[in-house]
C-alpha cells in the first residue's frame, strides 16, 4: 500500500467519525466534501476565510503535526452555540470575537479533534495523545498560518451545516504516515487471509475474494544465518546452503504473513510456484 492510499484511508475514517459527531450537534444535517491530500501542510491550508478562527492541537510526543480546524466567524459562533446549546440562528457575521466565543468553540473543537484521535489511537492500538487545542480570532489568512507547526502531508475535508463550512485539516508528521501505512498493510493482509481462509472449503479461490484488496505476495525458497565476516567474504560463485531441501515446498507469504505454499516450476521462461497448500489446507482435499 502507498503512503498516499494510507492517507486516504486515515483520513476517509476520521472524516466519517467526525460528521457522526457534527450531525449529532447540527439539527438542521451536515454534508461532508471529499476527503483531499496535500503534499505539504501549506496546501491544505489554503483559501481561508479573510476573517475567521483558527483552533490547533498538536501532539503531545514531540512530533510535529496535529489537527487543525478553521472556519470564518459566524460559522465559529455557530458551532460555539450548537455545542452549548443555544440557538445558532442568533449568530453574528463579523466583528471581533468575544472570549466566551472562542472559549465555546473551543470546547466543540476538542471534541472533534478528540474523536479523530480516538480513531487514530484505534488503528495503531495505542494511545494518541492530542494538547489542548488553542483556539483564536485571525484578521488575514497569513495570521490564520502564524505559529503552526506544519508537518510534511495533510489531509482536509470540509463540512457545511447551516449555510456554514468548517475545514477539517490532519497534519501528519513522517513518522506517523510510516506507521499508518504498515497498519493497514497489515489490515489488508489480515482481511486476505481471512478470505482465503473463508473459501478454503470450497472447491477452489474465487478471484473475486480477493480483487478488492492490493497486497504484496512474496514466495521464500528457504533461509539461513551467517556471521557478518562469513556474509562480508561471500564472493562471485560462492554457494550459499538453505535451510530446504530441494523437495521441499516453497512457502508463500502475504505482506509478510504466511497464507499457503507451492511447487517451484518454469513457466514461459519465468519462475513461478504452483499453489499446493492455502491457509494449511492442502490442495488434494479442496
């Protein structure tokens, strides 16, 4: 899987989590945009509102990166009264932004970014812990920017409710986009092998168990341990011995994870393995 796919993945999750979230606030309904990515952070932060809020919570483990959500001001004042259950109807356009307003959107902020956290920390099965967002009144989109610490990648999804839009922006430091994509390599390999074990009965693999999911499948002749002087005096011609035998069957693995195993044999000039065993299910008894 490709960083990008990866991506998209996190953040088509995070994006559905948190309209669940707005739609339960937001009487009058919510519509969420498509999920988009941007090669650097800046992008994703482009085309704000002239006068608007800005809230960022960033991570507490050092890493830069966090979330962002930003939106103009009577969408802020909207949401600040949806969360403390006023009548957003009776929110202003313009003019300066009170500390109750910002205190108010605040408090509606945390709860979508701790949402998005929740689904995060759900996929990597470990606590991901976000600082207290901190929530301000900007003049111009320039000042909007001033202060973030912008990370590599980002994902942003806009919703509207009430006439008003708020854009959702993921800022996704190197470290965590390396884990995430390992995560749902694991995942697809996980959901493969669970098919392939589901049709194991059956009497043969159907393609379409496993067309949906893109996967890595490796095929390992055999292995074996060498000192690193016996590795570094290894030369042209030098044979190195397996631990197989020549009979032995050659084991498939998908991303990583063992799913059957085959017979080595030539096909059209090409190597190739002829499947005997799927999920210890040998091939004689399907």
């Amino acid at each position: 899987m490709t960083s990008e796919e990866a991506l998209l993945l996190l953040g088509e999750s995070i994006a559905d989590a948190v309209g669940d979230m707005l739609r339960g606030l937001a009487p009058e309904g919510v519509e969420r945009g498509p999920v988009t990515l941007a090669a650097k952070a800046e992008l994703a932060l482009q085309g704000l509102p002239a006068l608007g809020v800005i809230s960022y919570a960033s991570y507490q483990n050092g890493s830069p990166g966090g979330n962002v959500v930003v939106m103009g001001r009577r969408a802020g004042r909207h949401l600040g009264l949806l969360v403390q259950g006023g009548d957003p109807s009776t929110a202003g356009e313009g003019g300066p932004m009170t500390h109750d307003e910002l205190d108010a959107i605040g408090e509606a902020t945390t709860r979508l970014f701790d949402t998005g956290a929740g689904i995060t920390a759900a996929l990597l099965g470990e606590a991901l812990e976000l600082g207290p967002p901190k929530t301000r009144a900007y003049d111009s989109p320039g000042e909007a920017l001033s202060g973030l610490d912008l990370a590599s990648r980002a994902t942003s999804v806009t919703y509207t409710f009430g006439g008003e839009a708020i854009r959702l922006v993921h800022l996704i430091p190197n470290a965590l986009l390396i884990r995430m994509t390992g995560v749902f390599d694991d995942l697809a390999a996980a959901q493969t092998l669970q098919r392939f074990g589901d049709a194991a009965s059956s009497t043969s693999v159907r393609s379409d168990t496993v067309r949906e999911v893109t996967v890595n499948l490796r095929a390992e002749l055999g292995r074996t341990r060498l000192s690193l002087i016996q590795a570094s005096n290894l030369d042209t011609g030098a044979a190195v011995t397996l631990d197989r035998l020549v009979e032995d069957p050659v084991e498939l693995f998908v991303n990583g994870q063992r799913f059957g195993a085959g017979e080595l044999v030539s096909t059209g000039g090409r190597w190739a393995v002829r499947i005997t065993e799927v999920t210890g299910v040998k091939a004689a008894q399907r």
